[in-house]
C-alpha cells in the first residue's frame, strides 16, 4: 500500500477568487509577482500530480507530500 499526498497552494478557481482582500490590494498582481514559476496553478496541474501518484511511474513512491505551487513554498 503506498500513501501520499497532494498539497497544492493557489489554484485557479472560483473560491480563490472569492477571498476578501483589503480595498486597494490587487489579487492577481500579488499573485504574479508571488509564484516562483509564474501565475497560480490550474486545476488541471493538481489533477496531473494525482494522476502521476496513482500510475505505474510512481510505483516506488511513498510516504511524500508533494506541492503543486507553483514554487510559492519553496526556500
């Protein structure tokens, strides 16, 4: 049995446009200038990490929590 888990961060969607901000602050313009690789991950990005962990290429992997986030996360 393997067991991993999939931690996006800013996905494209209709919640995270949602989210109240403070008058004057411009969501997507933070966001552009945020992510490492870019603008926001689309839903399609997360589902391509789950379809990857569930298939024969990921046989051996195990035990990770894998960020789909477009580098907002890293060091």
């Amino acid at each position: 049995m393997r067991v991993n888990a999939i931690c996006p961060t800013g996905v494209k969607t209709a919640m995270h446009g949602s989210v109240a901000l403070p008058d004057g602050v411009d969501m997507a313009l933070v966001m552009r200038n945020s992510p490492k690789l870019g603008d926001l991950c689309e839903p399609e990005d997360v589902a391509a990490a789950v379809a990857f962990l569930a298939s024969d290429d990921a046989r051996k992997i195990t035990g990770i929590a894998l960020p789909v986030d477009a580098g907002q996360t890293a060091g």
